[in-house]
C-alpha cells in the first residue's frame, strides 16, 4: 500500500482490460473515503456515489450496447456488439458512478463540477497504490433519460463519469505527452 504519489501518477492508466479476480474486501468504500477528502469550496460535498452491482452493470452494458449497435449497419455484428458489450459491463468488477448535486448557482455548478473530479483523481491513485487498474468514462448515454433511470439517478444530479474499477489484465504503455515546460509561459 505505501507508495508515494509521484509513483502512483506515473503508473496510472486509463486500463481496458480487467481480471475477473473480486476487489479485496472494502477496497470500493476505502477509495471513496479519498474522493470525499478532495478540496471543496464552500464544503458542499456535491458527490453522490452509485456502486454498481453485477445486475445494474448487466442492465447499463444494454443499454451502452445498444447505442453501440445503432452505429453497426449488418443485424449480426451488431447483435455481436451489443453481446460483447453486456459481457464485458457485466463481468467487470466493479464500476462506480461518480455524481453530481447539481447547485442552482452556476458557478457553485462548476466549482462543484472540478471538486468532483479532484476527488476521482484521489480514487485512480488510490487505486493504483492498492495494485488495481481504472478507466473513466463519460459520453452523452450518461444524462439519457434510460441510463439515469437505470442507475437511479435522481432530479438535480448528474452522471459525470462511470469509473470502471479492477484487477489490470493488462496495463497499456504510458501515451506520449507534451512536458509541461514546453506549455508554461513564465512571468516575471
Ligand atoms: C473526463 C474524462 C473522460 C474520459 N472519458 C473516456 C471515455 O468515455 N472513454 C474512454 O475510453 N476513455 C475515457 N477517458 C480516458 C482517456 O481517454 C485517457 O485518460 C487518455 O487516453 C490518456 O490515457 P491514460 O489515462 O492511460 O494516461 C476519459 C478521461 C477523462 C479525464
């Protein structure tokens, strides 16, 4: 478990393929106690958290498999598609919605907004220093009206991101990036 946060954000990866080896006991709730400690203005704890079960992620993998079949001209390759989706949602093990309170003030939204996902960075690293892989994920199927009713979102929340939570199969190579000197402007 001790590893230091220099480490842990270089060895984090977006990670798309998981084990089916179950999270050790209370690893879920261990992380989610990090996102609550991000910093928040004003203290609204804006985060609501749905943990979704084996049944919920089979419901949402539907759901998601569809919308990726719509775009699959040949009925065979898309029943393939909406198949393969359903598995693999399903056989995931865990995945977690990270929720917004949506604030009637525009800027508390946005605040709120970022608050959220300081916290979800807390989650990814914590993750990787308990030796598990995530992926984030977000799209327009998470504010249509069958995924939110699926997950049981309710009126003035906001699906912001499903992170997908487990046991890396396999961890892709680090993507090449720009070093941050080459994109600061120093003043004096
Ligand atoms: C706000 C946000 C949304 C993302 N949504 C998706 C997504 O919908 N699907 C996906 O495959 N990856 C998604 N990602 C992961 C990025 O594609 C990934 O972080 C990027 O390719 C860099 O790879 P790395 O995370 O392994 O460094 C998202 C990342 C962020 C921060």
């Amino acid at each position: 478990m001790a590893m230091n946060v220099f480490d842990a954000v270089r060895a984090r990866r977006s990670v798309k393929s998981f084990t089916d080896r179950p999270l050790p006991e209370g690893a879920v709730e261990s992380l989610l106690e990090l996102v609550v400690l991000a910093p928040n203005h004003r203290m609204t704890e804006p985060w609501r958290f749905i943990v979704l079960g084996p049944e919920a992620r089979r419901t949402y993998g539907g759901l998601k498999g569809e919308s990726r079949a719509r775009r699959v001209d040949d009925p065979e390759a898309a029943q393939a598609v909406l198949r393969k989706t359903v598995e693999k949602m399903s056989a995931l093990p865990s995945m977690v919605a990270f929720v917004q309170v949506l604030d009637d003030d525009p800027e508390i939204r946005e605040e709120d907004f970022a608050t959220i996902y300081m916290g979800m960075q807390n989650f990814l690293l914590g993750a990787v220093a308990m030796g598990l892989g995530t992926h984030v994920k977000t799209g327009a199927i998470l504010d249509e009206p069958a995924t939110r009713e699926a997950l049981e979102v309710e009126e003035g929340e906001r699906i912001l991101a499903l992170v997908q939570l487990g046991e890396p199969a396999e961890v892709p190579n680090e993507k090449p990036r720009t070093t941050a000197t080459e994109r600061t402007r120093k003043l004096l």
